[in-house]
C-alpha cells in the first residue's frame, strides 16, 4: 500500500482544488483525544456471517459491486449488503463461480429485490463475470482460495486481487502520474478482517498497511471536519449536483486528498499519544458519521471504483 500512500502524497502536494487544512487535523485530534470513537464493523447488521469460506465469497462478490450507488436516490450500500445476503441465505450456491459467469441485469436486479435497473447495471454484471471467470480458472472457483494464498499478509492480497481483476485496477492519471487508490481491493482485506475480527480468513499481520477507501463519503465528512478545504469553483459543482468526470483532477484530489488527510491524523495521533491507530478503524468511523448525515452532500461521480 505503499503506491496508495505515496501518489496520493503526490496529488496531495499538487492539488489545486482541494487542500488539507493542517489545523483542521490538529482540532480534530485535539477533540478526539486518543480514542477514536470505536465503531464495530457491520454496526448496521445487515452482513452476512458463517464464520466460514461462503462469507469469504460474500464479501468478494459484495465488494465487486461496492460502488456508485448515489444515481438511483433510494439505494445505497446497505440495500446492497443486505439484497446480496438474503440471496445467499436463500440459496448457498448463488455466488459460485459458474453462477456469476452468467448473470444478466434483470437477474442480479431481481436478486436485490431492486424494482429497476440498477446505476451502471451493464458494468455491474460484467464484473460479477469477471470476476467468476478469474476464480474458477485460477481459485477453484472459491474466493477462500484467494485469501489462503496470501499468507496473512493485506498487502498482498491487494496485489493479487488487482494482478488477477481487472475490475479492481482503481488507478488514474494526474498531471501525468499514475495514482493507484485500490479503493474496493483494500476494503475487501479490512471487510475479511471486520468480519472474522482479525482471525481466520481476517488475519493479517500488516493490517496497519492499508490506507482509508477512497470513495464519495469520507471526503465529505473529511470537509465537514474542516479538514479538507474545497476551492470555490469544486463546492458550487458539488452543491449543484453537477457530475465530476472521473479521472479529472477535481476527483482525483478529492480522492487523493481524503488519503494523505487521514495518514496525516494517524501520524498526529501518533505524536500526540503514543498510539497507532489504524486507517482502518479511522475509515469506519468517519463513514459511520457520514452515512448517517441525511444532508451530507458529496460529490458525483460515475465509476465502478467506488
Ligand atoms: N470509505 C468507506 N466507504 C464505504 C464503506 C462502505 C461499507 N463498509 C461496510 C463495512 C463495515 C461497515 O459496517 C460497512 O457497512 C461502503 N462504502 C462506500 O460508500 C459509498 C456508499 O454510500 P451510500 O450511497 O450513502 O450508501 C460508496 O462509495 C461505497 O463504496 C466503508 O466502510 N468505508
């Protein structure tokens, strides 16, 4: 995770449209002190959980279409977590390799009980084939194997999920460099370790390594923080709702940003306390706040990163 720490460092030193405010951090530390409110993973209890290799190809196929939900005002990720997880208990063999080769839209829309297309529905079912192909030719079919075959380490099963999908690639080209931000590959190591709380197919010896995910809440929460200041021209595109092109430099600072941000409380944290926190738990706590703020406004996008 080293590339996502230091080419968002890079944006971050380069950015025009969005800055961090080094005392916005600073007031932000002072008032947390050093316990970050603790938010356990899946606070909304809408996951599903066997304990065993089907929640591991659960949080794969969840973390396949974790993105852009914002086009259809009504859904968001929990109808999501939770479509995907009524599927499953309804039938265990829903998400097995040769089934996710040969889903169309209707059919995965149908799955969610969603009553209409879904945002990015022709992308959504190409990547749910994708990633059936990639398991069956190289895992057996079973995300499990995936993650056996990374020895604990978080790093490399980021590195192996965007070497084997496509899909999982999240990168983009600013003022010339290549920014990897790996928003859905990283959240899939910090989902296994949320869910099997650090043991099984959640053990990771370097879990401290991965960055916060890099998608359209947190930024918003990191602003309303003070921590990250827009310029002028971003806040009205935002406020009016008007698209940001993906691969622009607005979204990429925004993005960009919102990583060196929170590296930078941790460091602080550190500092100030003594105590490693990791972005992991700094990420589900500002997402946390942000999800349950109905007036946040964040910026749009349409990507199948985030
Ligand atoms: N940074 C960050 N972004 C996250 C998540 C999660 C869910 N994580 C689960 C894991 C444990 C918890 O208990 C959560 O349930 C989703 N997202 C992103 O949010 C956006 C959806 O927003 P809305 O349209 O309002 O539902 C979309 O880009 C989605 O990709 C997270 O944890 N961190």
């Amino acid at each position: 995770m080293d590339e996502v720490r230091a080419t968002s460092a890079w944006v971050a030193a380069r950015s025009s449209h969005v800055t961090i405010d080094h005392s916005g951090i600073e007031k932000v530390v002072e008032t947390v002190k050093t316990s970050i409110p603790k938010v356990e993973w899946d606070f909304e209890g809408i996951h599903y959980f066997d304990d065993g290799p089907l929640t591991v190809q659960y949080l794969f196929v969840l973390d396949t279409l974790n993105f852009c939900f914002w086009p259809d005002k009504d859904l968001n990720y929990d109808d999501l977590a939770s479509g995907l997880k009524e599927a499953l208990q309804n039938d265990k063999s829903v998400f097995d390799a040769d089934r996710l080769q040969k889903y169309a839209g209707p059919e995965l829309r149908k799955l969610l009980k969603w009553p209409r297309p879904l945002p990015l529905e022709d992308e959504r079912v190409r990547l749910l084939r994708e990633v059936g192909l990639e398991l069956e030719k190289n895992f057996e079919g079973k995300a499990s194997n995936l993650v056996d075959s990374c020895g604990k380490s978080a790093e490399k099963l980021v590195t192996l999920v965007t070497r084997h999908f496509p899909g999982f690639r999240d990168h983009s080209v600013y003022k010339g460099h290549q920014v990897f931000l790996y928003k859905r590959a990283q959240i899939f190591a910090a989902d296994l370790w949320g869910a099997f709380k650090g043991k099984g197919y959640g053990e990771f010896n370097d879990i401290g390594e991965i960055t916060i995910f890099a998608d359209y809440i947190v930024p918003a929460v990191l602003r309303q923080l003070g921590v990250l200041k827009y310029s002028a021209a971003l806040a009205a595109t935002i406020e009016a709702n008007v698209e940001i092109g993906s691969g622009s430099e607005e979204e990429v600072e925004l993005r960009a940003c919102s990583v060196c941000a929170v590296e930078k409380m941790r460091e602080l944290i550190l500092k100030k306390s003594g105590k490693q926190v990791l972005s992991v738990e700094l990420d589900i706590w500002l997402w946390s706040v942000g999800v349950q703020c109905p007036s946040l406004q964040h910026h749009r996008t349409l990507s199948i990163y985030y």
